[in-house]
C-alpha cells in the first residue's frame, strides 16, 4: 500500500519535468536499486523508497528534503525516516567531494542512480539536461571543471569528463561496478566520436 502511494506521489512531483529527472528515471533506479539488492542484500523497503523519493529532495528540479520529510512522517517510523532523508541526502555527486554512504541500502540506491546517469541513457539525459538549463551542447575553448567547481561555464560534452567518466569507479557495490563497466565503454566511445564529428570534416 506504502508503494502504491508513494509511486503516485512522485508521479505526481515528477509529471512535467523535462530535463532527464522524470518518472522514467525514477523507475529505472528502483529496478536497478532492487535488481542490485539480490546480489548484495539490504533492506529491500527502505531501498525501494529511497529509491522512489530521491530526486523529491533535488533542488536542481525544485525538491527540498523537507518535502519528503513532510511525506515520510506519517507513514513509516522515525528511524526509517532518518535513514531514507540520510540516504538521499547523500547521494548527490554535487562535484565528486561528498563523503562516502554509510549504509548498505544507501550504496545501492546510490549506485543505482549513477548507473542510470552513465551508458546510452545517461548520455541522452545529459543533452536533454542541457537543454533545459541553457548550456551549449560544446564549446571546444573551454576547460573542464575541477572537483567542487560548480559555477565555471560548462558544457553537455565536458560534463562527461566533469562527472560522467568518473562514475564506475565510484560504485559501492560489487555488482554495480560489473553493471558500469559497459556503459562506462560506451560513453568512451561516443565521446571520442563526438569530438571526431565536431568540426564537420
């Protein structure tokens, strides 16, 4: 019943967005978060919530933690509370210097959200992203941003070398890591062949 209700209300939080945070993305970290969990176990509940309710908490698509606090109280009990608000608001890359999860379903849930942000799906969410926040798809003159730059202009391409192609060695779990290695591959190469078709020759 917990499941049902909470898939709504995120269905209903993630109905018009566009910039690669949509209901989709949100099922496909919940798949992989819970497909991860047979493999490394954890506490399958708090995975799928966590799961479902963690870009509630993204300011970057207007989310606030305390909305899914508001969400949580009534339903599930305080120490579940704290570890799924602990969860997500752990997960963020936010330039590759946060400290590391601390719990086995906050590895999973966060491992399941990178997998998504890398391979075929995370390049089209990368330039779909792009577009909607007005940054050019490349600008060869530029530079990528260090660690913890967060204010420097920035481009969709150089947001690979930035965040995206650090991603599998960043994994937690073992089954992420074998998860990763393919789609990290894949974003190689379509990097090396983007810059080959940049300049038109």
């Amino acid at each position: 019943m917990l499941i049902k209700e909470t898939e709504q209300f995120v269905k209903t939080f993630h109905a018009n967005d566009f910039s690669g945070h949509d209901y989709a993305h949100i099922e496909r970290v919940r798949k992989m978060a819970l497909r991860i969990a047979t493999h490394e176990g954890g506490d399958v509940r708090i995975i799928e919530l966590a799961a479902l309710l963690h870009d509630v908490a993204d300011s970057k698509i207007g989310g606030t933690s305390s909305r899914v606090d508001s969400y949580l109280t009534p339903r599930v009990s305080t120490n579940d509370r704290h570890h799924i608000l602990d969860i997500i608001n752990s997960m963020s890359f936010k330039g590759g210097d946060r400290p590391p999860m601390q719990t086995l379903e906050g590895k999973i849930v966060q491992d399941a959200d990178r997998l998504d942000a890398i391979g075929a799906i995370g390049i089209a969410r990368t330039f779909q992203f792009a577009g909607q926040f007005k940054e050019p798809m490349y600008r060869p003159e530029l530079t990528a941003r260090q660690l913890g730059d967060r204010t420097s202009p920035t481009s969709a391409l150089h947001h690979f070398e930035e965040k995206l192609l650090r991603l599998k060695d960043l994994m937690n779990t073992e089954k992420a890591k074998m998860m990763a290695e393919d789609r990290h591959q894949y974003m190689v190469e379509f990097v090396e062949r983007f810059k080959e078709e940049w300049s038109g020759d």
